[in-house]
C-alpha cells in the first residue's frame, strides 16, 4: 500500500500544531489568555493528573506556569518542522539555554563548548555552572582533534553553534555526533542562525536543539522567545524544569510566534538570497578586507556548509578598511539597516560588535577574542538585494582608506 507523501516544510508551517477546527471556528488559533483553568469536577482532575504523571505534553491546562493552548500550537508545530518527537517554548533563547544546561548537567559534570558559542552562554557557564560544581571546557569550531582530546569520561554534554556568531563557523555534526556519543556525552545544538529551514540538526545525530525565537522564527523583531526540541525522554524533564524555574512565554507572544512560523520558508528563501548577494558584493568591493559567509568559496567551512546546510541565512560579518574611525563612518553612512544588536527580522540590522556586544572589552582584549575594530555584523533582511546593495555602495565609499 503506497504511502502518503509527508506534507512539505511550507505545508507543515502554515498548519502543524493546529486545531481543525479551531475554537469558534477560527483560522488561526486564538490567544488564551488565562492564568488558570477550571475542572468540571474531581474526576475531571483525576484523570488529568494520571495522564500527567504519563509525561509528555499534556493535554489541557491546569495553571499558567505549566502551559497555554497557544504555546501548545507553537511547540507542536517546531516540532512538526524540526523532524523531532517533542519541543517546550521558553522565555527567551537565553533562557531556554539555562534551562536546559541546569537540567541536564549535575556537580562533577563536564561540558565541552566550541568557543565561538553564544558570549552569554559562555558567560553562564563561566559564572553560574562554576558555582555549581560544573567544569566548563573550550575548543576551537571545527578542530575535531581537540574535541576527541578534550571528553573525559564525565563530560556529559558537548555544546555547539551552526552556523556561529559572528563569523558564521559551519562545523560537521555528524563527526561531532559521533565523537560525543562515543564518550557518553549528548549533542547540544544552538541552531538559531540556521534554522529549520536550512538545517535539522536532529538528522545528523544531535540529541537536542535550541532556538532563539525571537530571531527568524519570529522573524518580525517583535518578540521575545526561545524553544528546545528533541525527543520527548529529554524535553518531558525540560519542561517539567521549566514549571519550577517559571521561564514561560505569555499567550499574546505565543500567537506572535505562530504567526511568524508560517512564513518562515518564504522569509528564509529570501534571507539565503539576499544573504549570498550582499556577501559576493562585499568581498569584491576595495573598502573591504575580509568577509566572513560560509556561502562563499573563500570561507573555511564553505564545503562543509554545501553539505549540510540548504542556505547559509542572512547574516554576513565583514571587516572594512580603515578601523574604529573607518567603520563608524560606514556605519552611520548607511540608510536602510537599522542599528541594533539583534538579527533576523524583516528589516535589516548593523552593529560593530567592537562598540556594541564588545564594548566592555579593550582592544587587546577583543583582539584576543577574534573581534577586529573594523568588524562589522549585517543582519541582512528581505528588503530588495538591488536596494541593500547600492546603500552598501554608497556608505563604503565614506571610508577613508588612507
């Protein structure tokens, strides 16, 4: 007997997770805005409590903390998109992160982390997982020698990133799979740059993925949210943590997420387009020292990314010539990209991680780290390529390069 054609990835974003029909029949899930759900009498809560203790999602409200029938929508459709058993909705990336690491990692535990990984989840590990007793190591992306170097027999998470911020780092997931797994240790992917549009990590041997949805998944830069996905012996404790630790998404933000979800292919299509453009611009221009874009021969991990990834994204970090003084007038020169520290969104964003996410650090001290002061990270959106393009043309010839 044939099979039915499994629905596509547009398919699956515009309808996984909903409800036909909706409530009052509707055509997108509504906003349930409540703090607390009635039962219609003690064996209504009987049998809610026994199908709780079952695990997995449950399948109605009993208090607010615990989850909303629109976050609901929203977990059942990543995980639709991701290939994945089971996903919970967090806070924010960030604190998707943290719940994850604090479940999951015990005193006497080891995590192996690639260094280009998130500056705050660094952070957390250095401050927060230190005062709990977990050891936290680094290696650099891609140095497979290092990885199998530095497991010891209690690391029991290995952490990644693909691709990396800012300089867009693609590293083999399968290799890396199979390292941790041969230690004992589980697969940890921040997949938020890729997404599910151009990479399921799950596929290539990862055991669990975050998201901060408040980038191209929400994709409008109006939200704040995060979404782990996995299999759900893994995301039923996360979710069971997160009750306790009270990291929860409010309903209206629930809606704002599924309604960006169903746009995500066509939104992505066009970041991966404008992305590679506005990259092949960049690294042809004089004004312009190095770009870093893994859709581009010149890229370390350029055939990596062929291979794995279906686009490359959005973001492409370069440095132009000319340093603080030569940036900062590039920058200000620009007329479409708004300033802001985020990525994502429909509209294009700029920083100079030197002046902006790195400003803490002195210029020794960002050296050290890789971040030039000619650096600069474009978040491309999806306005015209044609558009992006001639503004960039025009703000590079500001630079005086001496």
């Amino acid at each position: 007997m044939d099979q039915q054609q499994p629905p596509g990835f547009s398919t699956r974003s515009v309808h996984a997770g909903e409800a036909r029909p909706n409530p009052y029949h509707a055509v997108t899930t509504p906003i349930v805005q409540t703090s607390t759900y009635t039962f219609e009498g003690t064996d209504d809560v009987r049998a809610f409590k026994e199908a709780t203790q079952a695990g997995g999602r449950p399948q109605r409200g009993e208090y607010g903390r615990y989850g909303n029938p629109t976050a609901w929508a929203v977990e059942e459709k990543m995980a639709a998109l991701e290939g994945a058993e089971d996903a919970v909705l967090c806070a924010s990336g960030m604190n998707a992160v943290t719940t994850a690491l604090l479940t999951l990692l015990s005193p006497g535990d080891h995590l192996l982390v690639t260094q280009d990984l998130y500056r705050k989840t660094r952070q957390f590990a250095n401050t927060f997982l230190r005062r709990l007793g977990v050891e936290t190591s680094y290696v650099p992306v891609g140095d497979e020698e290092a990885l199998a170097r530095n497991l010891r027999p209690n690391t029991r998470l290995v952490f990644t990133e693909i691709p990396t911020n800012p300089y867009l780092r693609v590293v083999d997931l399968a290799r890396t799979a199979e390292l941790a797994h041969a230690h004992g240790a589980r697969l940890f992917v921040d997949s938020t740059f890729a997404t599910p549009y151009n990479l399921r990590p799950l596929e290539h041997g990862a055991d669990l993925v975050v998201h901060s949805a408040t980038k191209y998944l929400g994709g409008h830069n109006d939200l704040l949210a995060g979404i782990l996905v996995g299999p759900q012996a893994t995301i039923g404790p996360l979710r069971e943590a997160l009750g306790m630790l009270g990291g929860v998404v409010d309903a209206g933000c629930a809606y704002l997420l599924l309604r960006g979800l169903k746009t995500l292919a066509l939104r992505m299509a066009q970041h991966n387009e404008n992305g590679l453009r506005v990259a092949r611009f960049l690294a042809a221009h004089p004004a312009v020292a190095t770009v870093f874009y893994p859709g581009l021969p010149s890229h370390p991990d350029h055939a990596q990314a062929v291979r794995q990834l279906r686009g490359c994204g959005g973001v492409v970090s370069f440095e132009v010539r000319g340093g603080m003084a030569g940036v900062q007038a590039f920058i200000d020169a620009l007329r479409i990209p708004l300033m802001g520290p985020s990525l994502g969104g429909v509209e294009s964003l700029v920083e100079q991680p030197a002046l902006m996410s790195h400003y803490e650090l002195d210029a020794a001290e960002r050296r050290a780290i890789g971040v030039s002061d000619g650096l600069v990270r474009y978040a491309v959106g999806i306005e015209d390529a044609d558009d992006l393009i001639a503004d960039l043309a025009q703000a590079l010839e500001r630079i005086d390069r001496g």
